[in-house]
C-alpha cells in the first residue's frame, strides 16, 4: 500500500537523503521509502530535483490525470 504522498512527506525524504552518509544509509533510504516509486526517489536523489520542482511536477500530473474515481463498494 503507498503513503499519500504530501510536500511534507517529499521534505523528510529528502532530509533523510541529505543526513545520509553512506552508501548503506542511502539504500536504507531508498527501501524505507519504496512505497513512493522509484522515478520520485530518482529524481530527488539522483537528478537532485527540489521538493518543491518535484512537488509542482506531481501537482501537474493529478491535474492531467484528473478526478480519480472510487470503485463501487469501497
């Protein structure tokens, strides 16, 4: 199951790849926070994209995506 993903959660990742000091300490990182999807944890990481460039491009992606609808009977 993923965690919804806020501006808050992409800040604390992104804090905790700044503390990390090792190459373990970023796999840590990269597994405890799996559940957001690899491309996002790439291009904070990696790419070292900003929270808030990331933020704005995920914003861009509901607006095109569009209203989500709720399966009948959840």
């Amino acid at each position: 199951m993923r965690d919804e993903l806020t501006k808050v959660v992409l800040e604390k990742v992104d804090a905790e790849f700044d503390a990390a000091t090792t190459a373990d300490e970023v796999r840590a990182v990269f597994k405890r926070h799996s559940n957001l999807g690899w491309k996002r944890l790439c291009r904070l990481f990696v790419l070292q994209y900003g929270v808030d460039e990331l933020w704005l491009a995920e914003e861009e992606r509901i607006k095109k995506a569009g209203p989500r609808e709720e399966p009948a009977g959840e």
